[in-house]
C-alpha cells in the first residue's frame, strides 16, 4: 500500500483552470494540492485571450504580471475568402468601453505564471505528477499519482477538482463524454517568424481568414513569433495525402490574403502540429464530491477564444462550490444546480454563433457590422466575453439572431445550400491518421 498523504482538495492538473481553483482554494484556507503531469514552462495551444480574461488576473492579482508576457490585443479582424477588402473591429466598441484590452500569449509563459503564482498563494503544486486513478467512497476520494521518476504517490482528499482538460480524466473514467453531435472541427497549426503584421494599434489583433474548408488564426506574439491555425472540419485533414508540413503549406495557400503576409517569413523549428476532433462534453459537471472545471467538462471550438476565460470563470465559479461542500454539505444540491447551469449556459452563448460561423450569412454580418438595434455593440460585448447584466445585452444579441435569420430567409437557395454543406462538414470522418497527430 502507498502511503496515503492528506488534503481537503485535489486539483486534477495545472492548466488555467487548475491554478485559478487553486489559488482560489488556498485563500480560503484550504489544503489544497494541484497535480500537474507536465512541467512548466510547457507548449500548449490557444494563445489569444480576452478582455474577460482581465477581472479574472485582477482578482487573482497577476495582471501586470501578464501585462508583461503579452501582445496588447484591442480586436480582430475579419478577412473574408472572396472579398478585396478586410474589416476590423474593436472590442472598446462594444456596450462598455472599459472592456477594450485583450492579451495574445504564449501559453507556456501564462499557464506557467498562474501555476507559480497558485504556489505562492498556499498550494501545494507538483509537476511531473500524472493522476492515474480516483476512488471515490463516502467521506472523500483516494487519488493515485505516478511521478516522473517512476515513484508513486496517494492522496487522501475530502473533494476532487478535474481540471485535466482535453484529457477528460473524471469524464473518461464516469463514461460521461459524449462528442458533440453538432459540431466537428480539427486543426493543423504552427509558429511563423517574420510574418508580416497590422501596424501600429491594430498589431496584436487576431485576425481570422475564412477558406473553403474552415477558418485561420493568425495571433501576433510578444516575441515577435506569429502563430497560424487552419480550424478545418474533419473531411479535409483526413484528405491529407502528403507530409502535414506540405498539407500546411497547401492550405495556406487556400487564403490568398494570408499566404501574402507570411510569403516571408518561416516556420520555427520546422514543427507542424495537428489535432483532431475536439467537440464534446460531459453529461454533468458535478457530483457529491468532484466537480469539473474547463476543458475537463466541454469544448467546442476555438472560434471566439473563450477556452482560457471559460476554464478560469468555471474555476471562479466552482470555487465556491467546493467550499459549500466542505462547509456547509446540506446547501450542496443548489450550489450545483447553479453551476451545472452555469457550465451549460455560458458556452451555449458561443455555440449559436460557432455552429454558424462558416455561413455566408453570418460572415456577411461580421464582414459589415452594422449597429442597427445596437447589434454590434451587443455582440463586440460578447466576442470580448463581457457577460455581465448590462442594459441592452441581450435585446442586442437577440436582435443580431433576429436579422440573421431574417437575411437567412430572403436569401433562401444559399441558406439551405449552406446548411446541406453543414450538414456534410459535421459527419465523423473517422480518426486522423496516427503518426502526425499531437495532443496540444
Ligand atoms: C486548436 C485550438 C486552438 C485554441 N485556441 C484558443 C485561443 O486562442 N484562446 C483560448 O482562450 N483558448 C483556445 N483554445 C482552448 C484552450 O486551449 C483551452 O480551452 C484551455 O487551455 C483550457 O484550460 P484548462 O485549464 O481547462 O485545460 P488545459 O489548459 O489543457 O490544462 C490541463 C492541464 O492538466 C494536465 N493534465 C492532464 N491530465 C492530467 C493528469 N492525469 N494528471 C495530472 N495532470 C494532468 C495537462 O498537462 C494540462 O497542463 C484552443 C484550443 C484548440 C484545440
């Protein structure tokens, strides 16, 4: 038998998530130990933060701290495959002007500043330990740990956060994971230097370049690196009958207007990364004593470059339910019905727009953002993960639906023929094949 170290709450895994919940946790006075299978600094995708990511450095008190690792970002730009022009938005714009400053990171440096910062917190936060079992009874969970040198460690908790992301760890082991039915979208993607960028205030925008076969990003860095990202449906990375370098190349030059900003510049470490499926989510994100934060519970698609914000709101959140099931157990039942909603309603806010995103339609209204009934105010608002009760928010988002349908409608023929392509763009194509496929 290992023997069996204490704590209140074990965090699965030292991504975003995990280290918000932890910092979070340490505060209350909790033992908190976070188990991050890696080593900081460590690779990771989605570089491109949000202005909502702000209140959440600030309450965790590192946002100057990042302010120093990232590439001001202040909006996107949309580049659209058939038009001779771009248009460019603002998140300043939106229905609070405050909310206008985003952040493009490197992850590593992020990921790796939140992790120390959850150290110094109070967290007991060790790397190069990978969970391999959880064991759940009626006063707690016992967890299992294999350390990097091959040694073995047990814990014995009163709660157990996942926090594992695309692994799914708890959601794997409860069978709860399903796919997500209505979308299915894979990526190929790596780091240029030399690219060439927007100038002045608009340099550390993203701007995203649609294609045939899906959408880019191209996210501007600190460094001086620029990273690029086919998000394409399933079919067309399954296509690839050559090396995924070539195939990356080729898809670049599907996107005339990209191709030209990077006829310069040169891949970094001549590394191309592909990563497939990654629509899901769990059935639940609770229980008596787990509850799942970020990736571990859902993702869907990284379109609005919600990843990062939604795995620290759902840690902010789900904070507060560890607590009420550590302290006050009789009050647990609602705390989680509050926080099931809450991991279901906010990506919902996302996933209209995300399931539309490649329609003409829908391109047509970002291509042209119009503030007719204060839609674009409304959804620069959203696009900057600005959720809060706000007068307007709402009645702005729905009267954006409103007009989207009734554009949808006029232009019959090229919206059923758009959803009869939908309808073949989501079908499983099956798994990618082996050797190229890197988790990220
Ligand atoms: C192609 C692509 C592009 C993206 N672009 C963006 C973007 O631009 N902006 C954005 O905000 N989001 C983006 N995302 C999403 C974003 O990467 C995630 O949503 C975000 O990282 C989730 O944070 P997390 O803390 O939940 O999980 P993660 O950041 O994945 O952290 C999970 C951690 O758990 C560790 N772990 C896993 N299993 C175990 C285990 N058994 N034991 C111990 N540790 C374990 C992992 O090593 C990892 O460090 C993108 C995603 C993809 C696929």
């Amino acid at each position: 038998m290992d023997e069996l170290q204490q704590c209140d709450v074990l965090v699965i895994g030292g991504g975003p998530g995990g280290a918000t919940m932890s910092t979070l946790l340490a505060r209350q006075g909790r033992r908190v130990v976070m188990l991050e299978k890696d080593q900081h600094p460590r690779f990771h995708i989605g570089e491109s933060l949000l202005p909502g990511n702000g209140e959440l450095f600030d309450l965790l008190g590192v946002r100057e701290q990042v302010d120093r690792i990232g590439m001001p970002k202040y909006g996107i730009e949309f580049v659209p495959p058939d038009l001779p022009y771009t248009s460019k938005v603002e998140f300043g714009d939106g229905l609070d002007p405050d909310k206008g400053l985003a952040w493009q990171v490197r992850r590593s440096d992020l990921d790796e500043l939140l992790f120390r910062h959850a150290q110094k917190e109070g967290a007991l936060a060790i790397e190069g330990a990978q969970v391999r079992e959880v064991e759940f009874d009626a006063e707690g969970a016992t967890v299992r740990a294999v350390m990097k040198d091959g040694s073995r460690s047990a814990w014995r908790t009163r709660f157990v956060v996942d926090a594992s992301g695309r692994d799914t760890l708890l959601a794997n082991k409860l069978k709860s994971k399903q796919k997500n039915p209505r979308h299915n979208s894979t990526a190929i993607f790596g780091h240029f230097r030399n690219a060439r960028r927007l100038e002045g205030r608009d340099e550390g925008h993203i701007t995203i370049c649609w294609f045939e076969h899906g959408w880019f990003w191209f996210i501007p860095l600190a460094d001086g690196a620029t990273s690029v990202g086919a998000v394409c449906w399933s079919y067309y990375l399954k296509s690839r009958d050559k090396p995924m370098k070539d195939f990356f190349f080729d898809t670049i030059a599907m996107a005339p207007e990209l191709q030209d900003r990077l006829k310069d510049a040169e891949l970094i470490g001549d590394e191309v990364h592909a990563t497939g499926n990654f629509s899901y989510a769990s059935t639940h994100a609770t229980g008596e004593r787990y509850l799942m934060v970020g990736d571990a519970f859902t993702f869907i698609d990284p379109m609005f470059s919600t990843g990062v914000y939604l795995a620290m709101l759902s840690a902010q959140k789900g904070a507060d339910v560890v607590a009420t099931a550590l302290d006050r157990p009789g009050e647990l039942p609602a705390a989680r019905a509050r926080y099931e909603r809450l991991m279901r309603e906010v990506p919902k806010k996302y996933s209209w727009f995300i399931y539309r995103v490649t329609n003409p339609t829908i391109r047509d209204m970002f291509m042209h953002p119009r503030n007719i009934f204060n839609i674009k105010r409304g959804l620069l608002s959203l696009l900057a993960a600005d959720l809060a009760p706000k007068r307007g928010f709402r009645r702005s988002v729905l009267m954006f639906k409103v007009v989207y349908y009734f554009i949808s409608v006029t232009n019959w023929r090229r919206t059923y023929a758009g959803w009869k392509r939908r309808a073949f763009n989501i079908q499983d194509h099956g798994p990618l094949r082996g050797e190229t496929v890197h988790k990220t």
